[in-house]
C-alpha cells in the first residue's frame, strides 16, 4: 500500500500553456478549446509589450523566452508558441531553454497547406516580421520543394481586429489593397499566419475567391498539439472538463472585451500581473 494520502499528481493533469503577444493568441485557445476539451489551459498575453509583428529578431526572442519561462514556472506539461512571430524566430530558443514540448504555429500550418495545395502555389499573410523572418517561406520550401510561394505582409489587419473593424468598408480596401498582389496569381491555398487573421478569413475568401483555400494555422496547431499529448502519453482524461486561466501583463480589460469577442464565451477574470518579476 503507499504512504501517499492523496494520488500523485500525473502531468497529464498538468494545464497547457499558450503564449501570445496579446489577445490574438484566443484564436489558438478557441481551436484548443474544440479539439481537446478535457484539458486545463494557462494562456499568457504580453499585452504590455505589443505588438510583436514590428519588431527586431533579438527583442522577440528575448520576450518569447520571458513569456515561456513564466508560463513553465506556474507549472505547465506544453507550450504552444501561439505567436506566429515569436514562431517565426524564436522557437528554436525557446526549444533548447524550456525543459518541456514546445509546439509553434509555423509547422502545423505549413503540412496543412502542402496536403491542401493541388497546384503548389501558395501564399502566406503575416506580420512584417514575420514575412521577413522567411520562417514559412522555408518551411514551405522544406516540404514541397517544387512549390510557389507568395508572402505578403498585412501589418494593418492586427489593429483592425483589435478596433473591432471586422464588417466595415474600410476593411474590405485594406484587404483589397493588401491582397492586390494574389489578384490573378495562380495561388489555391493561403496560410493565414497570424493569430488575428482567422477574424477576417471571410473578407480574405472573397477578395481572392471562392477556389481558393484558406489554411488556418491556429486550427491547425490544435491538431497537432492533439496528436503531440497523444504520443507523449500526456492527454488529459476524458472524466475532466476543461478550464481556463488568463494571465495578461497589461490591459486586463481590454484583453477581456476583445477576447470575449473572439473566444465567443465569457471570460470570467484575469490576472494582469503576469510578468511582473523579471526572468
Ligand atoms: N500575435 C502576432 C502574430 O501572430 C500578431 C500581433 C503582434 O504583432 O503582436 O504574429
């Protein structure tokens, strides 16, 4: 008989953390939401410190590991680097740092596109760094070598989802104009590599038609966190529901009326001081 009055913990009781620069990472919870319902989940938006998407290399390293190492502090099995552009550049630091699976949104997004395409021409929206990191473009590269890539940066879209501009004619010229590029290119499957970008996924569809598909990285990460906690034995047990915790380091209220708004569920309360001592 063991000595232990209460059963052990398991890890697979443990939450799963996600990180984003802000709110826009919801759209990755909101897939983790449907496609692992049982699991305890810690998300993290540096809502101090963004937007990510503008700046350099080194700074968003230097965040994302901020962001990772608190996240492992309160005690989580995973991290889902919900970020496309602290995937984009920092995941192999966080990878090497973090004593736990890191999983990023460029992959998963990328073996969706490739399976998707029929022609090989593909195109990827993100953020300027993004876009310049070349992550998706090589990763793209990797997995279909004889593909067409088109990469377009849409810096504006992530402050037109964080206004709440989803249905306005303003909207539809800033996609118009963004998408100018892709009008009458030979591309089926666009990525949409940025966390806000599955909001406007309609005004993207119509700009570029109805023959083209539209890849959603955020879906996409979920799946593959699925399949990740499955082969790691690390999947929560079915007996339990699934919650949620959201720590912000800023902007506690802003964070929950856009995040509702995404999450399309009510978001109870957040912690805003995340990332107050520093890592
Ligand atoms: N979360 C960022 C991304 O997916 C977009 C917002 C930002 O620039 O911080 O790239």
């Amino acid at each position: 008989m063991s000595n232990q009055p209460f059963p052990l913990m398991s890890n697979k009781d443990l939450p799963i953390g996600i990180f984003d620069s802000g709110v826009g990472g919801l759209t990755v919870v909101a897939q983790v939401m449907k496609v692992l319902p049982h699991e305890e989940v810690f998300y993290l938006g540096d809502t101090a410190r963004l937007p990510y998407g503008n700046k350099g290399k080194d700074t968003i390293i230097r965040f994302s590991l901020e962001n990772g190492k608190y996240l492992v502090e309160q005690g989580i099995k995973l991290l889902v680097v919900a970020c496309n552009t602290s995937s984009s550049v920092a995941l192999q630091a966080l990878q090497q740092a973090l004593p736990i699976p890191v999983v990023g949104v460029i992959s998963p997004g990328v073996a969706t596109a490739v399976a998707t395409t029929k022609n090989g021409h593909i195109a990827v929206l993100g953020t300027r760094g993004t876009i310049a990191s070349n992550a998706y473009q090589q990763a793209i590269a990797a997995a279909l070598p004889s593909a067409t890539v088109y990469a377009v940066a849409c810096p504006l879209f992530v402050s037109l989802v964080e206004e709440g501009f989803l249905d306005r004619q303003a909207t539809r010229l800033i996609v118009q104009e963004y998408l100018s590029p892709l009008k009458g290119s030979k591309v089926d499957t666009v990525i949409l590599g940025c966390t806000h970008y599955p909001l406007l996924r309609d005004h993207v569809q119509e700009e570029l038609g109805q023959h083209v598909t539209i890849v959603d990285a955020a879906a996409a990460c979920a799946h593959a966190v699925h399949d990740l906690l499955v082969q790691e034995r690390l999947i929560a047990s079915s007996r339990r529901q699934g919650c949620y915790r959201y720590f912000v380091s800023d902007n506690p209220e802003g964070f929950r009326r856009i995040g509702e708004t995404i999450l399309g569920t009510t978001i109870d309360h957040v912690c805003s001081d995340a990332l107050m001592q520093p890592h």
